[in-house]
C-alpha cells in the first residue's frame, strides 16, 4: 500500500522540528555560553566532545532498547514521544541559564544539561529515522521518503539558520541572553506539537514483530555491515567539515568581516544559505537524480563543497567590502551540504536491506542509532576544534549591549587572528572532506545495480 499525503507531509513535519532543534544547539550553543554567559572556550570544547564520548555507549544501546520494544502503539512511537517531550524541556533549561551562577557554575550547569540534551534527543532521534524501513517498501519508496525526510530536515535547520540571531534581538532586545531563553521555548514547542503529528498519523507495518537478538548479536550484526559503516564514517567526516564552518561562521562575521553591519550582514548570508539549502533537497537533488547515480551525485556535491571552501578562503583576502560577494562560495557549500545531507541518510537505509541479506537480520535500529551518535559526534568534534580555534586567536567579547551593535569588532582583531579563524573555517574542512571522498570511493558498494540486485533477492525471499 502506498503511503498517503497525510503520512508523507507528518513525516516531514516532524523532521522540521526536529532539525530545528538540533541545529539550535550544534550552531549556537558554543556562542552562547563561550561569547555571550563567558565560559571559557576550552572548557566548552571539552563538554561538547565529552558528550559525545559518552554518547558512544549511549547511543547503540538505545538503539537495542528500542528494537526490543512491544507495545500496541509499536516499537518507535512511545520513544518518539517520550524523547521528543523530555529534549523540549531540557533544549530551553540548557538556553535559560540562572542569572545568579558564576562562572564554574555555568561550566557546571552547561556540561549537565548538555548531557542530558545529548541523551534524550537519541531517545527521539534512533526511533524517528528506525522508522523508515518500518512503514515503507524496499527501493523507490524508501528512497523517496529517506529523501522527504532529510529534506524536511533541512528546511528545519534552514528554518533555524535564518531566524535565530533576528528572533534573539527580537525577543531580548539589547540582552541575548534572554532572547535565547524565549527563542528556545518557541523552538520547543513547536518541536513537540510537530513530532505529535508524526506520531499521531503514522503506522509501522513491518518489523514490529520482529525477533529481537541479545545485546552481542545486535554489536555483531552493525560490525559486519561494512556498508553502514562505510556510510557512518562517511558522515562522520562530511559533517565534522560542515560543522566547523556552521560554529565559527558568526565569529567570522563579528571579527572578520567586520563593520558596524556584521549582524545584518550574517543575516542575508543566513537566508541566503538557508534558502539555497532548501532548494538543493527540493530541487537539485531530484534534477540530478533524474540524470546520475546517487553515487556519482555524491561525489560531485563533495567536489562542489571544496571549490566552495576554496572561493571561501581566496575572497577573505580581498576587501569584503559587500557580503553579496561570500554568497558565491557559499552557493557551492550550502548547496552541496543540502544533497549530501539526503544522500547519506538513503546509504544508511540501503545498507539495512544489505545487512539484511548479508546477516539475515534487519537490524534498522542499531544501524540509525549510529547516525544519531555520529551526527553528534562529529557536532562534538567539530565544537572542539571551534574553540581552540577561538581560544587560540583570542576570539571573544563581553555580552552585547545596545552601543556595541555599532561596534567594529574587526578592528579590535589582529591579522594573525583573522587567519587563524580563515584556516580553521576552510582548510580543515577542506582536508576533512577529502578523506571522506578517498574512504567512500574505496569501500562502498550499493550502487544502482547492487541495490536492484538486493532488492529483488528480498522479495524472492
């Protein structure tokens, strides 16, 4: 039976909220308690990727708890919930940081409610994308709503990119502080009403009655699918690359591209990026799908983000005297990180049908989890490298007050700064986006022809 508008279009809107609110903490949370609450940028690396650490035992046993449940609701709707409720709570605690702490408990508080955001947004996450193999049909259908939901996804991220520095000054005025702390209620809300729609309208039809294996043969079974695992380490280095740059694109502009307009300008390049973003998922994903092989897909999006990088780092050498002239790379990288964002999510659900035929098992929940901890992960590394990056070149300013919206930073920054923040932006992900291309081109196999081939052994089954 084919999917119905309804389910299709509560899908994707439970992808919107759920991107927005990742995005919301992966882009800012290193802003708001390094620049604006003045936690050292070291110490929040360390959170960051200590959650991450901690994510990786977390996050596969999650996966083993959610293949593992019975309920007449089924095996990824309860978690859905139940994950999506607790992460809106914790999301705006982690945005509304007590006035009173002083600065070891702010470290405090953010490594504690950092961990918990980290722990019950895989409670949402392993179930939301577990349940594509469970209420679709093997080949085009799959692929379809793998691609609907990573669009929706994006368009939530997008959503986020766009808004969020226009809604901190709207709501907080001279203070971003509290314009974080109302901004995130929103977000939470919204992210909640979302995901009821999503859990509301859609049915599970396979799978729920599957065996469940013990906790050895489920770690087995993901180890000895080197197709997913070829498609996590893939994602791993895409978004470590990405995430570097999404960190420290806002200090790029507050002490780099400078002017007493670094605020409008990071906006325009925020939608224009945004937009882009949305229109490589909706638009140039399926043209080019119509002509080219994911694979070959893949690789000409991880070929168009380094052009982008490298256009990025060429024009920071000229005067910027406009931010219309940085939308040129970001058209490469925006629109790159938007397909590749679908790609990597329809590898990752190919690789079931594959570990299905190679183990005899569909292992979609343990396989998921994995993105949900690399995607995290690399959102840790990434956070990591940022605030080196920003303890290194002395990158930070006090709370900003009404006065200093006319404030060059640019001017308060030396050049060995400026390239410091220019290296780190696009050399790095550059380096990172080269390994993946190498590592992919050598070891994955689901292509066209191999998928057909999966395929059709599957149904004879």
């Amino acid at each position: 039976m084919k999917l119905s508008l309804k389910e299709k279009v509560s899908y994707g809107l439970g992808a919107v909220g759920k991107d927005m609110v990742y995005m919301l903490s992966a882009s800012y949370i290193l802003y708001y308690y390094q620049d604006i609450l003045g936690v050292s940028a070291i110490a929040m690396g360390v959170i960051l990727l200590a959650a991450r650490i901690f994510d990786a035992f977390n996050d596969p046993i999650m996966g083993i708890v959610v293949a593992k449940t019975k309920t007449r609701w089924g095996k990824f709707r309860p978690w859905l919930m139940i994950g999506t409720i607790t992460n809106a709570v914790v999301l705006f605690a982690m945005f509304a940081a007590p006035p009173s702490l002083d600065a070891k408990g702010l470290t405090a508080y953010a490594a504690v409610t950092y961990i918990l955001w980290g722990i019950t947004y895989t409670m949402m996450d392993i179930p939301y994308w577990s349940m594509i193999p469970a209420f679709t049909e093997s080949g085009k259908e799959r692929e379809a709503m793998s691609t609907l939901g990573r669009s929706c996804a994006g368009v939530g991220s997008a959503i986020v990119t766009i808004v969020t520095m226009i809604a901190v000054y709207r709501l907080g005025g001279a203070n971003e502080r509290v314009g974080f702390m109302w901004f995130s209620l929103i977000i939470a809300v919204l992210f909640i009403v979302f995901i009821s729609v999503t859990c509301i309208n859609i049915r599970e039809r396979s799978t729920v009655d599957m065996e469940t294996a013990t906790v050895s043969q489920m770690f087995s079974a993901l180890l000895k699918n080197d197709q997913a695992m070829t498609a996590v380490v893939a994602i791993v280095l895409i978004n470590c690359s990405v995430y570097i740059t999404s960190n420290l694109v806002i200090y790029f502009f507050k002490y780099d591209f400078g002017g007493v307009g670094w605020y409008g300008s990071y906006t325009y390049f925020n939608m224009f990026g945004g937009a882009v973003q949305i229109l490589s998922m909706m638009l140039f994903y399926p043209l080019l799908r119509k002509v080219c092989e994911n694979v070959k897909i893949f690789y000409i999006c991880i070929t168009s983000a380094m052009i982008g990088y490298a256009c990025l780092f060429a024009i920071t050498f000229t005067s910027m005297k406009s931010v219309f002239i940085l939308f040129i790379p970001g058209f490469f990288i925006f629109a790159a990180n938007g397909v590749l964002q679908v790609l990597t999510t329809v590898f990752l659900a190919n690789s079931v049908d594959y570990g299905e035929i190679k183990n005899n098992r569909r292992d979609e929940s343990v396989i998921f989890s994995m993105q949900t901890f690399v995607v995290k992960l690399a959102s840790g590394v990434a956070a990591f490298v940022a605030s080196i990056c920003l303890s290194i070149n002395n990158l930070k300013s006090e709370e900003i007050t009404e006065a200093e919206k006319s404030i060059d930073f640019s001017l308060q920054t030396d050049a060995a700064s400026r390239l410091g923040l220019r290296l780190t932006m696009t050399l790095i992900p550059v380096i990172g986006l080269l390994a993946a291309i190498i590592y992919f081109r050598k070891k994955f196999i689901l292509d066209e022809a191999k998928m057909d081939e999966i395929t059709k052994q599957l149904k004879r089954e």
